[in-house]
C-alpha cells in the first residue's frame, strides 16, 4: 500500500464520522488517493461534480484532518479521473 493509500484509508475512518454516512456515499466513497509528496496529498474523484463539492464544502476539513493523521502540515488537491476511452470495435 502506497504512503497516499496509507494517509487517505486513515483519513477516512475520520472524516466518515464527521461528515455522516449521506454525505460519505454521496461525496466521498468514490475518492481514490493518487499520490502523497512534498507534504501535498492528490485525491482523485470520480466526477468534476464531485471534486467541486470537496474543494468547496470540504477541502478545509481534509485538509485539518490529513494533516492530524500525517502529523505534520498536508495541503491536499482533487482531480478527477479520466473517463474511460470508448471501446472501439475491430
């Protein structure tokens, strides 16, 4: 498990309870960790509907919560993951 997955799985048994289980389905059950350097976590969210919605409504509080759990300063930034290609037929 790669240092990213470590801090967002621990990140996530905190910041379920503080949101609730409605706003954890809805927001953040899709949330993938992409990556952790420099102190800078990257999230990937499955929509830009959805990674709006953290950085706006949330992205305070993932960050106050990454940095509790990393014990030390971690600014944290959303992207969205790219859409599937479409199959082409041969």
């Amino acid at each position: 498990m790669s240092d990213a997955a470590i801090l967002w799985t621990s990140c996530c048994e905190v910041l379920r309870e503080e949101v609730g289980e409605a706003v954890w389905r809805t927001w953040f059950e899709g949330v993938t960790p992409v990556g952790l350097e420099n102190g800078r976590l990257l999230l990937s969210a499955p929509s830009s509907l959805a990674r709006d919605r953290l950085e706006d409504r949330y992205g305070s509080l993932i960050e106050k919560v990454a940095s509790q759990v990393a014990d030390g300063e971690v600014s944290v930034d959303v992207g969205v993951r790219p859409a599937p290609a479409p199959v082409q037929d041969p």
